[in-house]
C-alpha cells in the first residue's frame, strides 16, 4: 500500500528533523551559553561586561578619591567579576552542590564566612524571613566575594557574579506560585502582584526624594538617595530589583522573566544548568528549600512583595539606644519637662487583647466623679468618666528620630498566620512602649469622657493629655468573658461592669444612627488560619481554623476546627461535626473593647475640631437608594424571606457600602454611625495613628509654651524646635504667635499605598494556608475500602462541603459567588454545564484539586438539591 509507505517515510523524516534539531540546540547552548567563546560574550545574553565612565565605582574604599585607577586594573576587575566562566562562578556552583551534599536535619543554622549576619555584607537583606536563610547564603560566596556594601555603591552590574547569581536565583525562586490573584477571592480577576508593586515603587520613590531633599541631595539622582544608611540603601536597592523582575513577567510566566536587561535572572537559569535542576522557577524554589536557605512554607508573597523583612542594624541600634535611655532614666521627655504630663498611676487599668498579642497599645479605666445638677446645686450626681489610655509611642519613637523613620518604611504592622511582621523592632514594640502589666511605670496619651444620657459624647468633657499609669490586669479575651459569667466583674472588679454598661448604651446610640450593627441581616462568619509549631504535626506546624464573624457585627459566631490529626497521622475531627453555633448573648469583652476603642476616635475627632488640628478623619457617605430602587427592592426581598439564612442579603447589601476615605475635614462615618471619626489607637501597629499622637501633643506642648510666655513663666531649655514642630524662638518672644515654618510636616496619606499593601499581603497569606489547611484535611481521611460504597459516615461523605449560593455575578457565564459553611470562606464558582443557579440554593461539593503554592482550588459538585430560593419563589 503505496499510502502507508508515504506515510511511515513522512513520519521518520519528522522524527529524524527532531533529534535533528535536539542535537543542534544542545550544541549551541553548550557551546554559546554554558561556555560561550570569549569573543561572542558581547553578543550572548550572558554578557556582563561593565565599562564605567569614570572610575568612583573603585574609589570607594579600595583606593583614595584622589589615585587615579588604571585602565587596565578596571578591566581585570570587570573580567573577574562579569565573566560566567570565573572562578567565582564555579565556586559557587560547588559549594552549593557540597550544602546538597550534607544533611541539613542536622544543623539548620550553617556557620557563615563571617560570625553573624549583622557584620556581614547586606547582598541578601529581605530576600529570606529568616537570618539563618541569609547566613546560609553568605556561606556560599567565595571569601573573595566578601566586600563592603559601600563598595559596590548599589550597582547590579559592578557586584561579585556569585552575588548576582545568588540574587537571581532568589527572586526567580519568588516568582513560584505567583497566580496573580486570590483563588478565593468572590472579586472579580486582579493583578495583586502588579498592584503590591505599584505601592512600593511610588512609596519607595517619593521617600527617596524627601530623603534628598532633606539633606541637601540631587532628588533627580538615585545614587545620591539613601546613603545615610548602607543596609537601607540596600534594601531599597534589593526592593527595585524585586520591581524590574516581576513588572517585566506575567504570572506563572517563566520565558518573560528571562531578559538581557536583567542579567540576574539568566545568571540564576546558567546556576541551574549547572546543578542540573529544573530551569524556571520551580527548580529555583525546591534549591533554595533544599539547601536550607529557604523553609518549606517560606511566605512568597511578602519576599517579593518588597516590604522590609528585617530591621537594620540602624534600626536596632536605635531601639538599644532607647532601652539604655529608658533604664537609665535620660529619655527625653518634653511633656514632663513642660508639666503637661498627668499622674493617673491612682486608676486601675485593664488592658484586654488575645492571648498571642504582644504590643499591647491601649487600656481602659473607669473614674467615679461627684458633682451637683445643672438645673439643681442641692442634687448631688454622680458621673462615670471613661479613660482611655494609648501607648504614648511618640516617647520612645519621636518626629525625624530613627524609629520612627523604622515605621515610616514599614506603614503598618502585618499579620500572618505564622506570625506579625511588626513595624517597630520587638525588643521597643512588645517593651517599653507596650503597656504591659508590671510595677514599673508606663507612659500613655490618655483621653478622658463622659457620656450623655442617650449613648452620646459629652464633648465639654473631653480631657486630654499624656500620661503616666500602671497597669493592673493585663486580661484576654476570654478571662474576660469568663469574669463577667462568674459575676466578678461586677462585684470585686466592678469597673468592668460599669465600663459594659456604658459600652452597651453606645452599641444601641451608635445603631440608632445607622450604623452596620442595625443592619437586620446575619453578618457573614468568616474562616480564619492561624499556624502554630508543633513537632509531631506535618512539617512541625499545626493549622488550625477558626470561623467567626467581625467584632463590630453585635453578635458572636464562633467555632474551632482543628487539630486535623493526631499523632498518628488520622483524623480526629471533620469539619461538619463542629457546626456553627450563635451564641447569646454576644461576647461581652469583645462588645466593650470595640465600642470603648470607636468612642476614642469619636471623642478625639470632636477634640480636634473645637481645637481646629488637621487630622485624618475617616469618612464615608450613607449609602444613596434614591437611584438604585430595583437593587433596593430585591435586597429587601432577600431580608424578608431570609434566603440562605440572611447570608445572601449580607452579601448582596455591600454593593450599596461606599468606600471609606481619609479626609483633612471632618465628616460623618455612616458605617459606625457617627458624625466624625479619628483612628489613633494602635501606634506601635500603624504609622498614621502614630502620625496622629504626633500631632496632637505638638499642639499641647505649644498651648503649654503659649501659657508660660503669657504668664511670665520660664519654658526649659531643653525643648526643642521638633519637639513642638514650630520654632520655640518665635513663641518666646512673647506674642504667643509662631512663623508657620513647620520643622517637619506630617502626610497623612504617607502611608496609604503600604497599608494597601499590608492588606493584600495579609489575604494572599490566608489564602495560602487555607488551602494548606484543606489539603491536610483531605489527606488525614483513609479512602479504605468501606468508603468505596459512599454510604453515610464514609471517608466520602467527609470529604464533602456544604456551600450556599449567595448570589450572580455573571448569568451569561455561570459565574456565581458560594459560601462553603465549615470553612467559612466565599469564592467564585462556574456551575458546570451553565447549569441556572439561584441565591440560597445549598450544593455539595468535593475538592477535586488542591496545591496550596500555585494556588489551585478547583471544586467539584455531586449533589445539588433544590435551595431555599426557589422555594420561596414557589
């Protein structure tokens, strides 16, 4: 058959052009990437070949600015450094074959070339979430690679090739499981990725330029910025790398991220060859865990995020300096200088916050006045003054100190699963700015206010002042709760049951005013991951699951899922046996936190617009319906017949919520109910409320100055311009008046872009061990051979979730929004065979795919009975 022969020849020369074309790719890449000739480097992309213009790349700190560098040192210098066939090159190869080599169970923490990280080159800063990570890849340079930071003034192209291949083997190794987006996300697609990047880089750039402009530098030059600090300068420098590679490659992109411009990523690509890895970032990811430079569970998306992993070795210094001074008794103190500083040390102050929270930043206290009617002097009265004390952060971490520019770079405390990435370094943030339970003193910004009758805020009443209190009980949140069970808090520590009164008449003030306690829906529960270490579980961490809904809610939904298994590795418990369960009434301690901590924010908004003190008022407008009457009705409807247990009205409801905004001017807050609202509670977690203290007691010291110079008082000459903000020459020459210079202005939207990014960081981190927390559990179940016949109470039946249908995104597609109940978390779901799906139709599903770092989740439904929205409509 003259057919099949052609045929069979047409296949042969196919397979034959193939191996072919095998052969001759390998040859070229042996021959021109691996080893490419010396007279074809220029033209490979593997050319780091550097002529500077000038030699004060050199004149750094191996020669004086004054010698003149020949011409022929700097070419050596350029071949020992840019050329991939260098000794240093295939050192570093064999080093990281010898760590391969050795059993790291052994010894987690590889001594370094040099003893500590801290006296080391910064090439690695904010590359690993641990120092032992940066240890280990200090201790694969070559010895001679081990040169001062200064050296190299921050530029890519003049560092050791070992430096540039380790770094590109770093960030190729962060773009693993970079999907892109939250898989369950109920939003629609975004590029969380690019908008993380777009906050560092315009965070980043716009500091550079204060920084220049500051010390008298050209902000339009980036090798003037920074220079003050070596490991900044770094990690800035490591932070705009981090940017160029991931803006010039899409997700789960690995040919993208290859480039001629980013010599580093194609260094990282010849290092694999070398070790015969894997080439993308996959192999990178799985070297780097193999040699102990990276953990298992190493947070991906914080490395490549840019935020700063680690405080400098300038920023600890700066907390130690504050340490001694405090210990020693020679902080600087200008509101006790000034006599401004109150003694409330008479109080007893609770602090109530989790078991696990460290940096404990606010307090409350109750105060019993005496005093006669207004509309009687023969009535005597008594009125309840509320305190509440903040961690008087300002203290330790001044305008323009160190500490505070500690803050500045970080904007917010962040909060994984694993753990919190604090924007002050641990030893000032959990010490002596915390106001933590002891003898010892502890300084606080405290407001005092007392209540109308109806739940308002009498605003003659608001006092305001810094402050010195000790602690008396540093309570969780369950003491708490169990001191009201048992009656205690109202008998030996009725201060706490008077404060919940109090609390109480400010939930029913605050939902009279439309705040989203009214709301007449059941508020969503929401599943949260939280990781602790434990020897006998996988990978020595224990996940665990707790859905719940928020604290402002007005009521508490709570339950625990987890351990997932035991020693033995089966399972304990299943998801569907720990039901959610309302309890009644709401949590107590949690109700008189939240509303003691938003009155704070009404109290000081209500202070700073008497005073007439630029403030960051948080606003947003009540929602408007007058235009959007058919969604109002159909929202209504779903309240009404309470379709999918009041979750689908919950979630239909917030397309009406407005955006909160930060505004200079004060305005009404529809979503807490009040006319104005301030956030200035947690400095040691937020840079703004630490922004906020700043400007307030700058005000009070300036009235206090303005006091003195009025009555022939004498102002201490250790006041400084910063400490009030305005120059104290003007106000001691008596008019009481000041120039208006501002030694430093304060930018309340400073820190926007990092709070953004703060939160999306904090998502994608849930995300991930959310599916790690899925994937265990689907493991921990035995498919023997029982279950096979999916009768109740098999390993099937466990492996099934229960999901609700809270509403449409897109009907065309089958795009809808689900809500799986014993995980308590929402995500888009595409109904197989665009079956028509109504809000409160509950489906069974199955987790057909799961991989927690590429962030897969894909769902599979086996039952779908008919859900309570069609039966309402029938």
């Amino acid at each position: 058959d003259f057919g099949t022969i052609y045929i069979m020849r047409f296949l042969i020369s196919v397979v034959f052009l193939t191996a072919l074309q095998s052969v001759i790719d390998a040859f070229y890449f042996t021959n021109y990437f691996v080893f490419p000739p010396r007279h074809q480097q220029r033209h490979t992309s593997f050319s780091y070949t550097y002529r500077p213009t000038s030699s004060r790349h050199l004149t750094n700190s191996v020669v004086s600015s004054s010698e003149e560098v020949p011409q022929n040192d700097i070419e050596t210098k350029e071949s020992r450094y840019y050329d991939r066939n260098s000794l240093d090159f295939h050192t570093l190869v064999s080093n990281i074959r010898h760590r391969l080599s050795r059993d790291l169970n052994d010894n987690d923490n590889p001594p370094a070339v040099f003893p500590s990280v801290d006296n080391s080159p910064s090439y690695f800063i904010d590359t690993c979430t641990s120092r032992s990570g940066e240890a280990v890849l200090l201790s694969l340079l070559p010895a001679d690679d081990m040169l001062p930071c200064s050296f190299f003034d921050g530029d890519d192209l003049f560092m050791p090739i070992s430096v540039l291949a380790l770094r590109g083997l770093l960030l190729l190794g962060m773009q693993f499981g970079n999907v892109g987006r939250d898989v369950l996300s109920s939003s629609p697609p975004s590029d969380d990725t690019e908008n993380i990047l777009d906050n560092i880089r315009f965070e980043r750039n716009r500091r550079q330029k204060l920084w220049a402009i500051k010390n008298g530098h050209d902000k339009n030059n980036p090798k003037d910025l920074n220079k003050s600090d070596e490991n900044y300068c770094h990690a800035s420098d490591i932070a705009a790398l981090k940017s160029r590679v991931f803006a010039r490659s899409s997700p789960c992109s690995e040919r993208s991220l290859s480039s001629s411009q980013l010599p580093h990523i194609d260094l990282a690509y010849a290092l694999l060859s070398e070790l015969k890895q894997r080439r993308g970032p996959k192999g990178a990811h799985s070297l780097l865990v193999a040699i102990g430079v990276w953990k298992e569970h190493e947070c991906l998306v914080m490395l490549r995020s840019g935020v700063p992993v680690h405080f400098t070795e300038k920023e600890e210094q700066a907390a130690a300096e504050v340490i001694r001074s405090e210990s020693s008794g020679s902080t600087h103190d200008p509101d006790s200088l000034l006599n401004i500083r109150r003694d409330l040390r008479r109080h007893k102050v609770y602090t109530i916050d989790s078991a696990s929270t460290s940096e404990i930043d606010d307090g409350i206290s109750l105060e019993v006045l005496s005093g006669h009617s207004s509309n009687n002097d023969d009535v005597r009265v008594v009125r309840r003054r509320i305190w509440i004390h903040i961690a008087d952060t300002d203290r330790y971490a001044p305008l323009g100190s160190n500490l505070w520019s500690a803050a500045q770079r970080r904007g917010t405390s962040i909060y994984f699963p694993t753990g919190c990435l604090p924007m002050f370094p641990p030893s000032v943030g959990a010490g002596v700015m915390s106001l933590s339970a002891r003898s010892e003193d502890c300084y606080a910004l405290s407001l005092g206010v007392e209540l109308n009758a109806d739940g308002s805020v009498d605003a003659s009443s608001i006092i305001l002042a810094p402050s010195v209190i000790r602690v008396s009980y540093r309570l969780t949140y369950e003491q708490t709760d169990e001191m009201f069970e048992e009656g205690s808090a109202y008998a030996e520590e009725w201060q706490l049951g008077s404060l919940l009164q109090l609390a109480e008449r400010r939930r029913q003030y605050r939902s009279s005013r439309g705040s989203s306690e009214s709301a007449p829906y059941a508020p969503i529960p929401r599943g949260t991951v939280t990781v602790k270490r434990k020897e006998e579980e996988e990978a020595g961490l224990a996940v665990s699951l707790r859905i719940e809904v928020s604290h402002n809610a007005g009521r508490n939904v709570t339950t625990m899922i987890g351990p997932l298994s035991n020693s033995r590795g089966k399972a304990t418990d299943h998801p569907t046996t720990a039901r959610i369960v309302e309890t009644d009434p709401v949590s107590p301690s949690q109700l008189l936190v939240t509303e003691i901590m938003i009155l704070a924010g009404e109290a000081l908004g209500l202070w700073g617009l008497k005073k007439d003190i630029i403030l960051p008022y948080r606003c947003q407008p009540k929602m408007d319906v007058r235009t959007r009457e058919m969604e109002w009705n159909y929202l209504t409807i779903l309240e009404e017949n309470n379709i999918g247990d009041g979750y689908c009205a919950a979630w239909y409801s917030r397309r009406f919520c407005e955006p909160v905004s930060v505004e200079l001017k004060p305005g009404p807050h529809s979503g807490l109910g009040l006319a104005t609202y301030v956030q200035w509670s947690s400095p040691i977690r937020r840079y703004c409320d630490l922004q906020v203290h700043s400007t307030v007691k700058q005000y009070l010291r300036r009235e206090k100055i303005k006091e003195l110079v009025k009555g022939g008082g004498i102002v201490p000459d250790l006041v400084s311009d910063e400490d009030i903000g305005e120059s104290v020459h003007d106000l001691l020459k008596g008019s009481g008046q000041t120039s208006g210079c501002k030694v430093f202005s304060i930018d309340y939207n400073e820190s926007i872009g990092l709070q953004k990014t703060a939160r999306l960081l904090q998502n994608k981190s849930q995300t991930y061990w959310m599916l790690e927390f899925i994937r265990r559990f689907i493991n921990s179940i035995p498919n023997d051979e029982e279950s096979k016949g999916g009768g109740a109470g098999t390993s099937i039946d466990k492996k099934k979730f229960k999901a609700v249908v809270l509403g449409c995104l897109d009907a065309n597609a089958g795009l809808y929004v689900i809500y799986l109940y014993d995980l308590g978390i929402e995500r888009t779901y595409r109904s197989e065979a665009r079956l028509k799906l109504e809000p409160g139709d509950e489906i069974w599903f199955i987790f057909s795919k799961i991989d927690p770092k590429l962030g897969i989740l894909k769902l599979s439904a086996v039952s779908m009975p008919v859900g309570l929205g069609r039966q309402s409509k029938k």
